[in-house]
C-alpha cells in the first residue's frame, strides 16, 4: 500500500519515491540561514471560522459540517487590503509572515481547482486573497510561509483522527489514497501558483494517536514533493516531536524552547531553526470575546528571550471576518516595530547567548559583541556567569561606558540608571 500511495503523491511532481536520506539542498541551507536571520514573523489565522467569532476550532466544538460550510456564503472581507496587511508587518519588523491557507475546517484561502469550498469560488468576495497576499509579500520584500492542515473536519475521505466526531462525517467512507492525493494536488497547486514559498508549515500530525493506533502519515514522499517543486522551500511541521526525517524549522507551540508550560512542547531541541509560535491574545482565530492582549512589553521581552535561545519568534494575529486586523493587534504591531527599529541589531541576525537565561534577563550574540538584555534586575549590578569573560562594555543606546569589575572567577557589570525600561541593553566584547 505504502508504494502504491507514494506513487500516487508523487506522480504529481515527476519524481521517484524517497529512497535516501534527506540532503538539504543548497538552496534550502540558505533558506535555513535567512529564516535564522529574521528572528521575528506573523502569523496569521484567518478563513470562514471569523464569520462566527468564536476561534479556529469552532466547528470541533458541535456545529455540523454542512451547516458550517454555508458560513462561506457570507465570508464578505470587504476591508482586506493585502498592501496595508503587508505595510503593517513590515513596519513591525517582522520579516515574513505565515498564513493559515487551509485550518482544519477544509475551507481553502486560495482559487484551488480540488473543490468550490474556497475563497474564490465559494464566497460572494470572489478573490484570491493568497495570490494578492503573495504578490505583495514579494513587492515588499517579505518571505511567505504557508500553513496547511494535515486533517480535515469535513471531507469523508480523510481518516478519523482524534478531533472532529461531531461534524456528521460519515467516517466509514474514509480513503486515505484519495485524501492523500487531494493534499499533495493542493500543494502543488501552493508551490507553482504563487510566486516563491520559503516554507510550507504542517499542523494536524497530533490527531492520530500514533500510541494507539499506528499511522502512517507518508511524509517523507509529500516532503521530498515539496522539496522538489520549490528547491529553496523549508519544510516545518507542528507535530509537537522532536524534527523528523525531511524537515528544515523546529517548531515550538506556546512556549520557548525548552519549555514547556503549556504541554506541547516537551520535545528535545535539535541542531535545526528554531521557532515559537504564540499569541497576540489568547486565541489563534478571531474570538470576539478574546481582547485579553499581551501589552508591548511583554511581547518585546518575549520576542528578546526567544532570541537569546537562538529561535525566532511567529506572533499570531486573527484577522477579522471583515478583513482587516484588529486595532488593538496593529497598535501593538507599532509598538513592537519603535522598538525593533532602535534595537533590532541587537536581535537580527543575532546567536543564542553563550549562556542560558539569567533571573535578570538573557543575551545575544554577533561575534566578539555580546548583547546582554537586562530585563528584570534584582540589582544595580549583574553577575555574568563563570566563564563569560569581556574586555569592556557599554549602554547600547547611548555608547556610554558601563563599568566592569570582577568578583572571584565572575564579572560583575555595573548597570546605568536608566528608568524603568522594556529592556536595558548592555553592548559587551567579549575576550
């Protein structure tokens, strides 16, 4: 069954079935090393689900799916205008942006030819908002990165996972070969019809209990698929494992790496990018109940200690069903960039500190320059650790000499009275 399904994926691309190893190519090492350098994207959750306010999961929830589906008649985004989108994300500082183009509802943001359940096709707003979305994302000089679900809440033939019994599917009339092929048609689709794709990011791996009940997603074919049609495309997969076979970004769900508060993100950190995804509020999709956002600090503070881990930080926004993004998230997005713009060479292209993340914040690294970001001191004065020796340092905001002295084997960095402040960067070169 296994050759028959990867013959079937593949045939789409005119390539053979994976035999090897996965060797990134060089276009996809330097799409690594570009991805690494951004350090800060958005993340967008957006399809019919914000016609009824109530999140991305809505119809896991009780709604059936023919009932759920006529949504798509009244998906009027009037207001979405792909160059303010694009304006506003680059003026945050943010360097790429990653847009759901099919959650788990099966509705695609994009003119697919799979089906009439799209944006194009099934809307009385008749436009392709991916293919406006990409053209402008290259205009300005932004990547794109794809969301794509692996499960889906109201085609028959995909198998019954773990999420979904209420829709009224009838799970008897699964067929993975056929639901298999309809992905790796619409992804072909994504990768030759819209201009460059840095990386196409999976979600949905979890819904089969792979303790359970064995499954067999087969991605290393539809990886190597994608690897094949865009050689430069990365592929990233929130499966909430350690990476596996043909993947180029780790991702991590609500957490930094190497925490894990929020159960999804226990897995062990590889040599891979790194990326944390979270929210701007507390929801991926519009709620309109959900205006719990994070102030400008702490995304700020977020944003640096994902840095000083080496990862980048993917803040989601849920546009709303008209299409435009919420106030509150664009004034945080103006906040954020003030800030990036005054001190983003601290965090573009930046390395994990030399070590990990103290009780008075973290660091960052060019080099010989060390860039510690002071973000909740105990004291006048921090204690670097044992083995982290510099020769002199300064206020990165001004240029102004800090003074360095030694305690025993450690150096002790003298902090400026600055006032109260998101975070006070002490530039350091080190020895």
């Amino acid at each position: 069954m296994r050759n028959l399904i990867a013959a079937a994926g593949l045939a789409l691309s005119g390539i053979p079935a994976m035999a090897d190893a996965y060797v990134p190519s060089a276009e996809v090492l330097e799409s690594r090393e570009q991805f690494a350098a951004d350090r800060f994207g958005i993340f967008l959750h957006w399809g019919i689900y914000s016609v009824f306010g109530q999140g991305e999961w809505y119809l896991n929830y009780g709604p059936k799916a023919d009932e759920y589906m006529k949504a798509a008649k009244a998906f009027y985004p009037a207001q979405f205008d792909a160059a303010e989108w694009v304006g506003a994300i680059k003026d945050a500082g943010a360097k790429y942006v990653c847009i759901t183009t099919r959650h788990h509802d099966g509705f695609s943001m994009w003119h697919t030819a799979e089906n009439d359940y799209n944006i194009v096709d099934g809307t009385p707003f008749g436009r392709d908002i991916l293919k406006e979305l990409s053209e402008e994302c290259e205009r300005q000089g932004i990547a794109l990165h794809l969301y794509y679900s692996h499960l889906d809440w109201v085609r028959e033939d995909y198998p019954q996972g773990r999420t979904g019994h209420t829709t009224g599917r009838d799970a008897s009339r699964a067929d993975w070969d056929s639901y298999y092929g309809f992905m790796n048609r619409q992804l072909k689709e994504l990768l030759t019809g819209y201009g460059p794709i840095r990386a196409i990011w999976f979600d949905g791996w979890w819904d089969h209990d792979e303790d359970a009940v064995p499954f067999d997603w087969h991605l290393p074919e539809q990886y190597e698929m994608i690897h094949h049609l865009q050689p430069s495309c990365m592929v990233a997969n929130n499966h909430h494992q350690a990476p596996f076979e043909g993947e180029d970004i780790q991702i991590f769900e609500r957490d930094l790496p190497g925490e894990n508060t929020a159960g999804l993100s226990g897995q062990d950190i590889s040599r891979l990018p790194l990326e944390t995804c979270n929210t701007m509020n507390g929801i991926w999709g519009y709620r309109l109940e959900d205006q719990n956002y994070k102030d400008s600090r702490t995304l700020i503070r977020y944003l640096v200690r994902a840095a000083g881990m080496g990862a980048n930080l993917l803040l989601n926004i849920g546009p709303q069903p008209d299409g435009s993004l919420p106030a509150t998230a664009l004034s945080r997005l103006k906040e954020i960039g003030g800030w990036l713009r005054e001190n983003g060479e601290t965090i573009y292209a930046t390395q994990a500190g030399p070590f990990p993340a103290q009780s008075w914040g973290t660091s960052t690294r060019k080099g010989d320059r060390l860039f510690l970001h002071v973000m909740t001191p105990e004291t006048g004065a921090i204690l670097l650790p044992e083995g982290v020796e510099i020769r002199r340092a300064k206020e990165f905001a001004t240029g102004r000499g800090v003074k360095v002295s030694k305690a025993g084997a450690h150096h002790v960095v003298h902090l400026p009275d600055v006032g109260d402040v998101d975070d006070l960067i002490i530039e350091c070169e080190m020895k």
